[in-house]
C-alpha cells in the first residue's frame, strides 16, 4: 500500500511540473490521483479494522470459552457450600431447641470445618486487566457478567469469610465446654448466638443459590456467543 501511494504521490509532482499541459487538465489530473490515494488509504484502513474486529472477537470467543469453565466451577462450589449450609442451619436449630430436660445434645454432633469460598476469577480478572471487556457485543451478557464479577462475588466473599471466621469461634467455645455440654449449649447467650448464626447462613445460603441462578443466565448467553461443538 505504501508504494502505491508513493507512486500516485510522484505522479501528482509529475503532473504538475507538466509545462506542456493546462492548468485545468493539471487541476483535474492531480485531483484524480488524490481520490485514487484516498480510496486506497480508506480501503486500507477499513480491512485493517475489520481485522482487528475479527481478532478481538476471537479473543472474546477465547475468554469466553475459559469463563465458561470456571463459572461450571463456581457452580458446582456454590452448590456443595449449600450442602454445607444446610448442615450448619440443622446444628445451630438443634441447639436453639435443647433444653436441660431434653436428650437432645446426645445428637448435636459438631463438624469443625474450615469452609473458605475459592472461586475461580483468573480469567476474568486477567481479561478485565486487558482492558478488553469492552470487546464483548452481548450487552446482556456483559452486565451480566460484570454484575456477578463486579458485585455478587466480593460480598459473598466478604459474606461468608465473616461467617467461617466468627462461626467457628463459636464452634470452638462448644467444644472448650464439651464436658459442660448440656449446662453451656442451655444458656441464653449460647442460643442468641445460635439464633444469630442461623440468619446469617440463611442468608448467606440464599446468596449462593442466587449466585447458582445467575451463573445459568450468564450460561445461557455464552451459549449465544459460543455454541457447543
């Protein structure tokens, strides 16, 4: 492209050092040779930016093939933390409904779990990093993705760290009293805990089944983007 131009260029030098043609011939000539340079250069231009389309959509198809993957992950995350949720909820009512005389804290058993929420957000991080977020077309799919990188997952995070963290100091005051068991698990503070404790893991398991829902939706639109082979 650069020697054609050079070439129209020379010929529009030539043309107008031409002593033996008019000033009009002169005038048309060179004008002509300036719309074949700019039809050249406009020609150039737009098969180099349908390129650079064609590759970013190839890197959104790639991005959106590993987030497809990580997000089958964080799903398949979710539902196992529901499982323990329901565990931790089963516990916390039993302890809300013991009382001294009851035989209920025979059945109280305490899994001391440390449940730390790993979620996979590499790709999406890296890709955001990129500045290439912008590269995605599916507007849908775009705020859906950014509401649930961008929003559902720091509070969940925030969520359930504070939950694991406070919780099992909880769980570990139960077990410093085990041989009080009945006595300590019967007192009121033990039970407001208890009660507090099961809010916060229903909440937080709503979250997470909330999260599940959102993962289909943005499922769903990948699809769109990138069918299955």
């Amino acid at each position: 492209m650069q020697e054609e131009i050079k070439k129209h260029s020379k010929k529009i030098f030539s043309i107008a050092g031409n002593r033996n043609a008019s000033i009009a011939k002169k005038v048309r000539e060179v004008l002509l040779e300036i719309l074949i340079i700019f039809i050249a250069v406009s020609i150039s231009v737009w098969f180099h930016n349908q390129n650079e389309k064609k590759h970013q959509q190839e890197e959104v198809k790639e991005f959106l093939t590993d987030i497809k993957e990580d997000l089958l992950k964080d799903r398949a995350t979710y539902l196992r933390h529901v499982q323990y949720h329901n565990s931790d909820s089963l516990l916390y009512q039993k302890i809300i409904r013991v009382t001294k005389s009851s035989s209920d804290t025979t059945k109280i058993k305490i899994n001391f779990v440390v449940r730390s929420l790993n979620l996979s957000c590499g790709n999406y991080e890296g890709f955001k990093t990129s500045g290439k977020i912008g590269y995605i077309k599916n507007k849908e799919l775009k705020k859906k993705l950014l509401a649930y990188y961008e929003d559902n997952i720091p509070n969940l995070k925030f969520g359930q760290t504070y939950y694991s963290q406070e919780s099992n100091k909880f769980i570990e005051t139960i077990f410093d009293n085990a041989e009080n068991l009945m006595s300590y698990v019967c007192t009121n503070r033990v039970k407001s805990k208890a009660q507090n404790f099961l809010l916060i893991s229903s909440s937080i398991n709503d979250q997470m089944k909330k999260s599940v829902t959102e993962i289909d939706a943005i499922l769903h639109e990948i699809a769109k983007e990138v069918p299955q082979e």
